[in-house]
C-alpha cells in the first residue's frame, strides 16, 4: 500500500504543477476527483471486487458523460476565487463570483422549468390514464348496450313467433 501512496502523492503534485501558475478549470477538478475518488481495483478473488469496480466506472462515467460538469466548474470557481483573494486581486475574485452566481441561478432556473415540465407530464399522463379508463367504460357500456338491444330483437322476434302461433292455432 505503501508504494500506492507514493505513486498517488506524486501524481497529485504532477496534477497540481499541470495548472499551479493558470486558472484552475473543470477539466482540472475532473482530474483531480479521479485521481482521489477512484478506489484502487483489489485482486480478482477479493469479494469486493466487482462493487469497486461498479463504483469506479459509474464515477468515470458520470465524469465523461458531463453529469458533475456543472459542479466541477463551481469548484474550479471557487479555488480561483480563493487564489485572486489571496493574491490580493479583489475585483477579478468578485467578477468571476457574479459569473459563478450568474450560472448557479440559470442551473435553478433549469432545474425549476424541468420540475414543472415533470409537473404537466406527470399530470397529462394522469389524465390520460383517466381518459382510457373512460374510453374503456364508454367502449364497455356500448358493448352491453349493443348486447341489450340484441336481446331485445331476439326477445321481440320471439314475441312475434308466439303471437303468429297463437293465431295459426284459432
């Protein structure tokens, strides 16, 4: 474990000098959240094997499908923040704090308009439920009424039949 540990220390600090002297990005906290967050595979005979290696590839895959995009830059926001505050560059910290803000508000903005896109499927799909359901008493009702005027004919012609014999006899 130990020869890990040191494989891992040296590849933070060769992530760390890839962006030290530039502005952290997205693309930087993605690789630094793989580099940190991916658990080591155990062998093949260790009965966690294959829970590390689900877990490994859903966060690789949430990573290169774009799922934590929005939360990377966030944190990529927030160290370069924190770097121009503690540089002394105020304005360009608070410049890039309204931008940071300016996509936190669009991303609820989003999330709202999805929850209320959700809402009206959710409730169209209710309704439409309720409109087969109709559909299929309506399509029932006529069935038994189709039924019901049947039975009526046969019950008029049986009628007829009676009366015809009735009068064939006199």
């Amino acid at each position: 474990m130990e020869r890990y540990e040191e494989k891992q220390k040296a590849r933070l600090e060769a992530w760390y000098k890839s962006w030290e002297n530039k502005f952290c990005t997205s693309d930087h906290v993605k690789v630094y959240w793989l580099l940190t967050l991916l658990i080591p595979e155990p062998s093949e005979m260790s009965s966690e094997y294959n829970s590390v290696v689900a877990r490994n590839e859903k966060l690789k895959n949430s990573i290169k499908n774009g799922e934590v995009d929005f939360e990377a830059a966030d944190f990529a926001d927030k160290i370069n923040i924190a770097t121009l505050t503690r540089l002394g560059r105020t304005k360009d910290a608070q410049y890039i704090e309204g931008l940071r803000q300016a996509r936190i508000n669009k991303r609820n903005e989003l999330i709202e308009r999805q929850k209320i896109v959700k809402a009206a499927e959710e409730r169209e799909a209710a309704l439409n439920q309720q409109i087969n359901l109709l559909n299929q008493r309506v399509a029932q009702a006529q069935a038994e009424a189709r039924q019901a005027q049947m039975d009526a004919d046969d019950n008029r012609i049986k009628a007829r039949n009676i009366e015809i014999q009735r009068i064939n006899r006199y």
